[in-house]
C-alpha cells in the first residue's frame, strides 16, 4: 500500500508530524548480518542488570500504574515504607 504525503498526513496526523519535526530519532552505528553474534551482544549488555522500582515506574503510562508498581514492591518487601 503507497500512500502520498498529503492522505499520510490526513491520516495519521500525529505520526506525519513526528516523522517531519526529527526531534525524535534514533541513530544506529552498525548492522549486523548474522543474528547469533547480534543476538550475543544484545543479551551481553542485560546479563546483570537488575531493574529497581524507579526503571518499574518510568515505564508507566499513568499514576495509578506507579502507584500500583509501588503498592507491589512494597508488599514483597522490596522497598520500605519511607521510601514508598
């Protein structure tokens, strides 16, 4: 399916907007060709990454959400009152 700039625009005016304003972008410095050694690398970097309530919390979308990530961290004794 081809869509022309303008029926893009009028159908995802959103996404036109941020495809044309290039604040968000993300640069890639390498391509791998063979998906072991990509995969390799991809997993090398998380071996002994524990994420803590705030990662938890930075990917909510709304505050009942935190809450709800808080609420259960504390439950498991995880983080204390205080810091809740």
């Amino acid at each position: 399916m081809e869509f022309d700039r303008e029926t893009f625009r009028r159908l995802f005016p959103n996404l036109a907007k941020e495809l044309e304003s290039g604040r968000n972008s993300v640069s890639i410095n390498s391509v791998r060709t063979d998906i072991e050694v990509g995969e390799k690398a991809v997993s090398q970097s998380f071996v002994h990454y524990e994420p803590d309530v705030i990662d938890f919390i930075r990917r909510c979308d709304t505050a009942e959400q935190a809450e709800e990530i808080i609420d259960y961290m504390e439950r498991r004794g995880e983080i204390r009152k205080e810091y809740a």
